[in-house]
C-alpha cells in the first residue's frame, strides 16, 4: 500500500512519500556488458547497468507516490563550473538529493558518455542502491551471512585511494574533480572520514577508471575504423 491520496485529499509529505517510495525500489540488474582491450593486446569484460535500468528502478514507485524527478545542471560558483544536482518534487516543494561536479571536455561524446555516467551514478547514490553484481551487493550480503575474515591491516587508511586516483588521473580525470565530488558527498574534513566513507570514495574513483577506459576503448574503436581502408584501396596500386 502507498502513501497516495485520492483527488482531493491532502498528501503527506514530500518525504514521508519519498521514504516509501524507496521501500518499493529494487535494485536493477546489470545485463549490460563491455569489453575493454588491454596495452598487452588482451582485453577484459564487465558488466554494468544502463541509465535507462536505473530510471526503470525508481521513477515508477516516485510517481506512484506524485513525487517528480529531474537531474539538471547548474552553475557552481565556488568550483566555477557545473553541477549536477539530482531533484525529487511535488507541487510545492523540492528536494536536492544529490549534487556532484561535471566534467568539461571539448569531446562532444565523451562529454555525453560522461553525463550519462554522471546521471547513472548519482540516481544509484541518491535512492541507496546498487547493481546486481556490485561490491556494495556482495558485501550486504556477507553482512547478512557469515562474517568474513578480518582483513589484513593496511599500511595507511588512504594509501589504497591514492593509488586509484593516481590510476585515474592517468587516464585522464581531473584530480580537482574527484577532491569536489567528495567535498559534495560528504561536507566534512577528510579527517572525519571513517573507514566506510573511505571505502565508498575508492568504489567512486574504480568507477571511474573503469569509465575512462570504456571511453578509450570507444575512441580507439573510431581511429581504427577511420584509418581502416576499404577493399578497393586495398587493390590499387597492385601490378
């Protein structure tokens, strides 16, 4: 049973809706997969969930319950750049559930690439949930189950972060970017992060490194087929 109200009849809150809205939220499946080659001539697949999969998940249960959503950009001033805010609404009041920084790129497809990306990520971190396959997944999982082994102790809380984001700005992500993400995410002193908070930046910078390559990998699939000569030019020139 819903929180919605016949004609007429007053709503509950926007958030006491939103809260059952997400009750009736299932997780979507990732049944989408990409195949990323390596430097070495190999290559490597992954599964992922399509933006599309994630709007399946959560607007039919938000407009059951007359809750709108929208993901829009807007104008930061503090990081002179633009933001990408993910909205829930009704008739008279909204709320910001997520807000992280985008991307400026002069590469039309990858700038979409990485708004889809973007927008994906965002309706996941803003309504809790995760694909089918995902780490999140299998540790909820663990928890419900038996308790794993305690990890070894690592050298440094942050050395495993470093590492990734020093991967990814390899690949080509703006440093500032990851540092404004998680100054939007979590709004306190990187030395009041606990160790989940650590965890979820290391899934946030993997995904991206992840999304860097299956970029690559598209550019390096358009080179080839520019570069690649028809049948034709192949015999020409033959005695």
């Amino acid at each position: 049973m819903t929180e919605a109200k016949k004609a007429g009849e007053a709503l509950p809150p926007i958030k006491s809706r939103l809260v059952d809205a997400m009750a009736d939220m299932v997780n979507p499946q990732k049944t989408k997969t990409a195949k990323v080659p390596t430097k070495s001539g190999g290559s490597y697949q992954y599964k992922y969930e399509s933006l599309d999969q994630v709007l399946a998940a959560v607007r039919p249960p938000l407009m059951e319950r007359k809750i709108g959503l929208t993901q829009r950009q807007v104008w930061s001033k503090n990081t002179s750049s633009y933001a990408l805010e993910t909205v829930v609404f009704d008739g008279s009041e909204e709320i910001v559930l997520d807000t992280r920084p985008m991307r400026d790129s002069p590469d039309a497809q990858a700038s979409g690439s990485w708004e889809t990306y973007m927008r994906r990520y965002a309706l996941r971190s803003a309504f809790g949930l995760a694909g089918e396959d995902d780490d999140g997944a299998a540790a909820k999982g663990a928890a419900q189950g038996h308790r794993a082994a305690p990890a070894p102790k690592r050298p440094g809380k942050w050395d495993e972060f470093k590492r990734l984001k020093a991967e990814a700005v390899a690949l080509g992500v703006r440093d500032e970017s990851i540092k404004e993400w998680m100054n939007a995410t979590f709004k306190k002193d990187m030395r009041s992060y606990t160790p989940g908070d650590i965890n979820l930046c290391e899934a946030h910078v993997r995904q991206l490194i992840e999304d860097m390559k299956k970029l690559g990998a598209v550019t390096m699939d358009e080179s080839m087929d520019e570069v690649q000569p028809d049948d034709d030019s192949k015999t020409q020139g033959i005695a």
